[in-house]
C-alpha cells in the first residue's frame, strides 16, 4: 500500500528567495536560495514549528516520498511522520537544504551572479552559525517567531545548539543527537583525509569540474568510504558483514572480495554520483570550524549560560565519532550552567548511524520527550 | 508522593540548587521545581525511570551511581539527595565523600537493618531477615551494602562527617516515643542530613 500509515506521504520541495546575507568569512552573499520542505500544519498561534538540522550528506527531503516510485523515502522518515516521535499530527516540520548544500540551496553548483559562471571552488566558507542565520530567514519568511524544537543528529545537533546560544529567544528546546560541542583532532584529521581523496582526484580540477565536464568520482568515493567506515561501529560490520566473500576464494588469491569492501564500494560510488564535491569539502569544514564555546572565551559553559531554551542530549553506546563522552561534555556544560537539560545513554550496536536508525530505546526517548513538547504548546 | 519524599520535601530550602541521587519516577524532583522553585537534577540508570522523568518534565541525566560523580565540579550543588538507595551501590563510602565534594550538604535515607523483626529473624531462626522494609531475598536483593543507623553513624565519625539533623521512622513514617529512645531498635528508616566538619 502507498503510501504507508505512519507516512507523511509524497511530498514537494518549496523554495524561498532571500536578500542579502554576511557570511562569517566576511564575504557577502547578495542572495541566496534555500529549498524547503515542511510536514503537517501549523496551528493558529504558530507556535508548533520545529525545524529540523541536517547532517554532512544530508538533505531537506527527511520525510515522505518525492514519487510514488520512490524506492526509499526521506532520510529521517524513521523519526517523522503521523504517529512517529516527530509526530506531523501534531508539529509543523520545516526541512530546509542548508546554504552550500547540493540539493537545491544555493551551493557551488550555483551560479554567481557576479560572473554568470557556477561558484565552484569559489563559494564562499559558510559555517554553522550562517546555517543558524539563514534557518532564522526562512523561519521569519513563514512568520514563526520561535521554534518549539530544534532538532538534529551529529551536524545537525551543532546547528540546534547554535540555535539555542545565537537565538535563545526563538528556540523553546534544543534536541542534539550524537553530537559534540567540537570536533576532535582524530575528527578533523579523518575529514583531512576525506578532502584530500578528493582535491587530489585529478578529476577534481582545481574545482572547476563542472566548466570542465568532470566529476571527480574516485575522490568522492573515496571520501565517502572512510566516512561510512567511521559511521559504523566494529561490531555492526562483523555482524553485518563479518569477512564473508562477496567473490573468489582466500586460498588461491583470485578475484577476492570481501563483502564489506563491496559495500563500501556501492556506498562510495552511489554517493559521487549524487553528491558534489565541493559542497563536501564544505560540509566538512564548516564541522572542523564548529566551537561555539570560542567566542565565550573558549568557556563552553559561558556560551550555554546564553541559552534559554531545555535541552535532550542523547547518545549512543558504539558511537566513536561522537563518542557518548562527547556527549557528556555538553551535559556537563548545561548543568554547570544550570540550564534544563535530559541526558540519555542509548545501548546501540551501529555507531555513528544509530540516530538515522529504528533503535527502539532512541525513538522512545524522542517520542516521550516531544510529548512534552507537543503539549507545551497546545497540540 | 510518597511520604519518605515528603519528609525530604519538607526539609529543602527553597531556590536550592539540588541533585537528586537514584531520583526515580523524578516525582520528588517535580515537587520540588513546582514548589520549592529549586533548579534540580536527577541521576538515574533505568530507562522506565528516565522516561517517567521525562513526562515529569524533571532535569535526568541517565548514569550509573557506581560510576561516581566526578563529572560534577567542586560545589555545584547546594544539596544532594539520595533516597532508599545508599545500601545499593558499590562503594556507599566514597559516594558519600562525593555527595559532599559536589553539594553543601546532603540528605541521605536508608532501611535499618538492627530494626527488632530483622534481629528476630537472625537471632531465633538464623535466617537473612525479609521484613517490610527490607522485602527482598538474600540472593535477589539489589542491597548490597546493608547497614544499621550505628553502623553509619560510626562511618560519618570516622569520616569527620556532622551530622545535622536525623529524623528516624517506622514503617508508616511517624516518629514516637519509643523510636526517639531506642531509633536503632524501633526504627525502620532514617533521614540524615550532613555537612563535612570544617576545621
């Protein structure tokens, strides 16, 4: 049957055009896109919007189906839809593409206006906080004032606890799920190496790979295998993949290929397919730059002391790119500032990925949690 | 609310910053918030129990206590609390230590195990005494550090712990006459509220 119950079925991408933004690098963007999608309704005193942050690879369509020939749907459906914890019956959802993505915001794929030719390269650096900032426009273009929740996984937590600290009086919760309050040198140094497979990628062309009709696939791939394999945990790949073959045999040598290595290698490739280069690079130095406790003097519980707004933290057991510990340094940050705050430990086998997945415990703590919300505001 | 949370309700200022040890259902924490405007947290480790704050709408932070506390500063509490709960972790000493390192002052409540059916039970039938205060079987107990009120007195000297106020009850948590002569005997639980003795 399409499309499920609990589904908020097919849905169509908005766009919204805005003036002019001050990027943190100093650059001016003179306009920009951002393209949208919102899920339920939202009630008369506008007052159940929540917005919801996406991750590095992610996108605005996190719920429904484009098409009913969709063979998957958004990549939060787990989590959004009538009935589930962010539940359309009851919240207005607004999913926006983040500024310098490559699913309709404008990005790199762009065109400059200044020249007439694609950004490219060129884009400018854009940071967490201008994500927060252009959220905040297309927030004022739909007239809501303050958001109920906001709420994300990984990069996605950074943007809502950038939220609390940068808007405190439009945000009622911060929901930041396998988070940090700033990358690791370790974290830093596997997006090193995720960017450099693909500046090196002769493909990669100084960036200009659209004028030149390239892509640069292997880098991309590249980038996205180390990736996936720092999403995972060791366990979840033993028990998904273990070292079974996908081809040859072990004895002789010939054609070997484990399964996980075929794996990566469909991930890799689907994803160069679909994803922009430059945008990656992007993505994962607006991670590397994210540290909101450094203009509190580095005092990240200076920088929560700013918040209004109560917050979830939640975190998952095999997590080891925002380790549970991660975690608790923010926890611990919020009660030495003496905000509200709910700390959950999930046990979950599938590391960094968890938040994207079905793990009963999570989505029980996200559906009691926004109860609480839900009724806050009437719904 | 049950009356052991009551009792404790009663004895916490108001605007107090507290951390409520083993805080459970969050019921005492809710109470507390609504009616003492205290700015409070809980620790506790059972996912029913976190969900149950979370409808509460009470501070929890999901933590084993034998994991200690040393996540919080010097301080950062004016008053911790455990309820029922002492007899059940790893190392009641040192948490105790602890309770007094983060918080002013702390209130800590627990059964007695010198109370007169559990000597009964030792004394005329050898057997590991099950009362009602003390429901469970030697081998499904969570109590792994029972003690009796001399016994943790003798520990809060040895510790250079004052203790500043102690409310012993029986089992319906009224005090009386026999209890305030004999509280080691006659009374099943009691509340102790201590602080570290400056020198």
């Amino acid at each position: 049957m399409f499309p499920p119950p609990d589904s908020v079925g097919i849905v169509t991408p908005q766009r919204r055009r805005f003036g002019a933004l001050d990027l943190q690098c100093g650059v001016r963007l003179p306009a920009f896109e951002l393209v949208y999608e919102t899920y339920g309704e939202l009630n008369a005193d506008r007052s159940n919007a929540v917005l919801i942050c996406h991750a590095l690879s992610g996108s605005h369509h996190a719920a429904g189906y484009h098409a009913e020939t969709d063979r998957r749907p958004g990549w939060w459906d787990v989590c959004i839809g009538p009935g589930k914890p962010i539940d359309t019956n009851r919240f207005f959802v607004v999913s926006p593409n983040n500024l310098g993505g490559c699913h309709g915001s404008t990005g790199p794929r762009s065109t400059n206006p200044a020249n007439g030719e694609p950004y490219g390269p060129n884009f400018p650096n854009v940071t967490v906080k201008d994500w927060v900032r252009s959220q905040a426009m297309l927030a004022d273009a739909l007239r809501i004032d303050a958001f109920a929740a906001v709420i994300g996984g990984s990069l996605g937590g950074m943007q809502a606890m950038q939220w609390a600290i940068d808007l405190p009086e439009r945000i009622r919760h911060a929901l930041l799920i396998a988070c940090a309050p700033k990358l690791s040198a370790q974290n830093i140094a596997f997006n090193e190496i995720a960017r450099q497979a693909i500046l090196t990628d002769p493909d990669y062309r100084d960036g200009e790979y659209v004028k030149a009709e390239a892509n640069p696939d292997r880098g991309l791939m590249l980038a996205r295998m180390l990736g996936h394999v720092t999403y995972l945990s060791d366990d979840s790949m033993g028990d998904k993949f273990g070292r079974e073959l996908r081809s040859g045999d072990i004895a002789s040598g010939h054609d070997v290929t484990f399964q996980v290595e075929s794996y990566l290698h469909y991930q890799g490739r689907s994803f160069s397919k679909t994803f922009d280069a430059n945008t990656y690079l992007l993505m994962t130095r607006a991670l590397d730059y994210f540290d909101p406790a450094h203009e509190y003097g580095d005092d990240l519980v200076a920088a929560l002391s700013v918040a209004r707004c109560a917050f979830l933290v939640v975190s998952f057991s095999t997590d080891w790119r925002f380790a549970p510990e991660r975690s608790d340094e923010i926890v611990d940050a919020l009660v030495a500032a003496r905000r509200d705050v709910v700390s959950v430990g999930v046990e979950a086998s599938h590391g960094h990925d968890s938040f994207l997945l079905p793990v009963p415990r999570y989505l029980a703590v996200l559906s009691e949690y926004l109860d609480r919300v839900a009724r806050e505001c009437g719904q | 609310m049950r009356e052991e949370l009551r009792i404790i309700a009663d004895l916490v200022a108001p605007g107090a910053r507290v951390l409520d040890l083993g805080c459970g259902n969050g019921e005492l924490l809710a109470h507390l918030q609504q009616h003492k405007d205290v700015v409070g947290y809980g620790l506790d480790n059972g996912a029913e129990e976190i969900a149950a704050c979370i409808r509460a709408g009470v501070n929890v932070i999901e933590q084993d206590l034998d994991d200690g506390l040393a996540r919080f500063a010097d301080a950062s509490f004016d008053l911790v609390l455990m309820t029922d709960t002492l007899q059940a972790v790893r190392a009641p000493d040192e948490l105790l230590d602890e309770m007094l390192r983060v918080g002013e002052e702390c209130i800590v409540t627990f059964p007695n195990f010198a109370h007169w059916t559990c000597r009964l039970q030792l004394a005329s039938r050898g057997r590991m005494p099950v009362a009602k205060h003390l429901p469970y079987t030697w081998y499904a107990t969570p109590n792994i550090h029972l003690c009796t009120f001399t016994d943790f007195e003798t520990l809060c000297r040895d510790k250079d712990l004052t203790i500043t106020e102690r409310f012993v009850v029986d089992q319906a948590y009224r005090q009386g006459a026999l209890i305030n002569r004999f509280p080691n005997l006659f009374g099943t639980t009691a509340f102790y509220r201590l602080r570290r003795t400056h020198a």
